[in-house]
C-alpha cells in the first residue's frame, strides 16, 4: 500500500515524501481513509505506530478549503483542536502539523501551561486554524477569551487514556461544552480501559473503530528483559548494563520525582552523562534535558511518567524501567517510547523483591511471561531466592505482603492545572537529604557529567544538581 492509494492530496503527498515516509504505517493506512470521509474515529495505537500522522495528514485535506494567506485574523479561524496530556506531546503534534502542512496555508499554534501566557495570547489573537493544546491552558485562554472555539469542526483527543489518568475529564468536559456540536472527532488510546470506552460514547458518534495491535499490547518489536535484583543493587546494575553493554542512548523510568533525581545524581558520579525529567522541572529544564538527549550530549535521561509522556525520540534502542510502574498501562506507555516506526527496542525491567505484583500484573496484561535475565555479580540476595520459587509455580506463603502498598505516596503528582494552582507536592521523604529546599549552583548538564574528580559540594545538595535553578515555580501537568 501507498500513500497515494488513501486519496491523499499532492500538496501531503509531497510532504510526505520530503519525510522520506515510503508507505503508509497500519494505524494510518486504516484510519486516513474513514477521517478523509469525515467519520468519527476511535483508534487504539500506542506512540510510536505512526499515529500522529494518522490524524494530522487527513486533518490537514479536511481543512485546506481554509487554507489562505490573507493577514486578517478573521480569515484564521480555529477549526481544529487537538487536545493532549502532557506540553512535549503537545509540542511534538504541533511540529508533526507543520512538518506535514508546510505546503498548505494552514496557520497552527500550541498553548501549554508552564509558560508566559502572552505570546500565546499575540499568537491567538493573529489567528490559527490549527490549535493543539492541554486542557488547563486552553481553560485559561477560554476564561481569559483569548480564544474562540465556535469554529471548531475538527477535534482530537490524544492519548485519551492518560488523559483520563491524569484527571483531565473534567477539564475535557468543559472544553467540549464550548465546541460546536456539530464536528468530526478522533480519539486516541494506547489503552482500552471501561473508561476510554465510556468517553468515546459520551463524545464519538458511530465511530469507526481502528485497532492496529492486540488490546493492550506491546510493539512487536520490543525484545523484553527483566533482570531479578536486590532493590539496593539497582543502581550498579544499571550503571554495569549501561557499560557492559555500551548503551548510548537509554531512557530510565523512575517512578517518583525524588527517585529520578536521585538516580541520574548517582550515574552521574559514576561517570555517565544523566539528566532527570520530571514535572518539578521547568518546561524550559525539560526542553533542555531532552534536546541533549536527543543530541547525544546525555546518554541516560532519567524520567517519570508524566515528563515522558508522548516522547518522540528517533531510533531509541533502550527503555529500563529503574523502577516497575504501578499500572501495568504504564508498562506499556514506557517502552512504547522504543521500537517506534517499526524499529527494533529494548525494554530492561529491574525488578526488586517487593515489586512481584507490579510484575505479575505486567504479564497478565500483555499475556506473556518476560523473559528474565542474571548478572553474575548481581545475583539476588536469599530473600529473593523464593522469587525463583514462585515464577516456577510454587508462591510461598505470603509473599504478596512485601508488596509496596503505599508506594503511590511518591508517585509524582498527576492533578492537571496550567499554572492556575502552585502543584500539590507530593509526600516528602523521609530521609531529609531529598526533602530540604536547595540552592544549586547551576552547572550544565554536561558539567556534571564530566565532573571529575568529584565536586566539593556538600553532600545534601544533590536533588537538583543536573538543572539550573528553579526561578519560579511552574505547574505540574499539561
Ligand atoms: P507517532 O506514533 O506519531 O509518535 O510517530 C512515531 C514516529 O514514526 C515519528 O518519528 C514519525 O516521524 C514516524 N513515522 C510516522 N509515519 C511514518 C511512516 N509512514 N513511515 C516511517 N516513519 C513514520
């Protein structure tokens, strides 16, 4: 199949080739021609199958009849709105909109929290017909009425699921009490829960359903790995797999803010250029961290589900999950991050002895064991040895106690806002090294990762060491 057998038009078409796209990826080849109908879509594809493109090249057909060049803000109207859950996914789609409308005349902006609001407002005001947004900033621009919506007639809720994850439904529900009812609209999911379904009733009418992998599923092309490891040996670990096996370029998933910090300080001091992304980072510290990833400069960004959510990085051969995620969803969102476009990733788990239930619910999802992994140094300390036991078959008594149950007091915080509300901080820990306020002084982040010999600062003050000072507090989600 190509792209010219979806009845795209030569203007995409040529944007298309100028990607060096060849053919068509599943999820686009069966959802382009329902939304070039203009039906409603709901679509299972997780990041990483191409999905982006699946909505935003027949988005772009529907609307070029706007297309104009004309500098009258009356003639750029906002027909479109793509609503996402986190500011890098929101910025990504935005530049997919460019990339695959610059030969059409069709004006897109992007408004996310944790910014200055004004240029937005400039930008708004100037007028765009493509606007792709997070729910908290979009609701300050609807209360400030520094947008319109009363044109929309083309809506995309992405990554719907976390969305929902996030708390966003009430937001989402205010911003579609204002869209005309009279639209086309898209949903994507990487997950189906009973959630994602009621929502795709409450809002999708007849939709076409496209699924392009197994409910729930991995990309195929991930090999799996879990490696059985005393909690407190993580981190060699880590720092032993990154070397032995010359990773360059690894995405590390933490679950909690503290943590991540915590764990790129310490690849760091151990030589490995590391920085951490999470939503106590400005957005700024965020753009940055990921520009030197991408760049080479770091080779390990450490994250937390929210920072990573929607990441786009070409060719990422490695996704370790430092910690198992408390959702198995979640599983799958983080190593949806490798093995994109039909490439081929790895996903490494390290798994401790009070995270067998986060396993367990892991495999029940995607219906198959992980194939686990020794390190001969690294071999599980005796109270793991039972681990062995139950994977045979053979659970010994009680074992479920040792899972974590307040483990979510550190989850990081997930309550969307825009910056109307400082974010809620989550529980301090209670080793005061990570809870005291600090005063960084600012190396980059290539700086730390050179550091050598070790800097003289005092020892405390390391949460924070890899990013400049925080100068005001920004918000937490979008
Ligand atoms: P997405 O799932 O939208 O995040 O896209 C994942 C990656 O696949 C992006 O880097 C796209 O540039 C790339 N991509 C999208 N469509 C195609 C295609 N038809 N052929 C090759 N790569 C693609």
């Amino acid at each position: 199949m190509s792209f010219s057998n979806l009845g795209l038009a030569p203007e995409l078409l040529q944007a298309i080739a100028d990607q060096g796209y060849t053919e068509p990826t599943p999820v686009q080849a069966k959802a382009i021609p329902p939304i070039l109908l203009g039906q409603d879509v709901m679509a299972a594809a997780q990041t990483g199958t191409g999905k982006t493109a699946s909505f935003t090249l027949p988005m772009l057909q529907r609307l070029k009849e706007f297309a104009n060049n004309s500098v009258s803000p009356a003639r750029h109207q906002v027909r479109a709105l793509i609503l996402t859950p986190t500011r890098e996914l929101a910025a990504q789609v935005q530049q997919s909109v460019k990339t695959y409308g610059k030969h059409i005349a069709l004006r897109s902006a992007v408004v996310y929290g944790g910014i200055n609001i004004d240029p937005q407002i400039k930008e708004l005001r100037a007028g765009v017909e493509i606007l792709v947004a997070t729910p908290g900033r979009l609701l300050d621009h609807l209360q400030q009425k520094t947008v319109n919506l009363s044109q929309v007639q083309f809506l995309v809720l992405d990554e719907a699921d976390r969305m929902l994850d996030m708390g966003f439904l009430p937001d989402i529900k205010r911003i579609l009490s204002v869209l005309p009812a009279q639209r086309q609209s898209l949903m994507f999911s990487a997950t189906y829960s009973d959630d994602i379904r009621g929502l795709a009733k409450q809002f999708l009418k007849n939709p076409v359903n496209v699924e392009v992998a197994r409910r729930n599923s991995t990309v195929e092309t991930v090999t799996h790995l879990v490696y059985h490891v005393d909690a407190n040996a993580k981190r060699d670990l880590l720092t032993h797999l990154i070397r032995s096996r010359d990773m360059r370029q690894v995405l590390v998933f933490c679950n909690t803010k503290i943590g991540a910090n915590r764990l790129a300080y310490k690849l760091a001091k151990d030589g490995i250029a590391a920085a951490a992304i999470h939503s106590d980072r400005t957005q700024g510290e965020r753009t940055q961290a990921l520009a030197e990833f991408k760049e080479g400069r770091t080779r390990v960004l450490v994250a937390t589900d929210v920072a990573a959510r929607g990441l786009d990085i070409e060719q990422l051969p490695f996704v370790i999950n430092f910690d198992l995620p408390g959702s198995p969803e979640d599983y799958v969102h983080r190593i949806g991050r490798t093995a994109r476009a039909g490439l081929s990733g790895e996903a490494i788990a390290l798994m401790a002895d009070d995270e067998r239930d986060k396993l367990d619910a892991i495999e029940k999802l995607l219906k198959f064991k992980l194939p686990v992994a020794e390190v001969e140094d690294f071999k599980r300390s005796p109270a793991l040895r039972g681990e062995a036991r139950h994977r045979e078959g053979r659970r010994p008594e009680g074992r479920r106690e040792h899972g974590r149950r307040d483990e979510n007091r550190h989850r990081e915080d997930r309550r969307p806002d825009s910056g109307r509300n400082p974010p809620a901080r989550s529980a301090q820990s209670a080793d005061p090294l990570f809870s005291k306020p600090y005063n960084p002084p600012a190396p980059t982040l290539t700086d730390v990762a050179n550091a050598a010999p070790r800097p003289q600062a005092p020892k405390k003050q390391v949460a924070a060491l890899f990013l400049p000072p925080v100068a005001e507090k920004q918000d937490i989600s979008s």
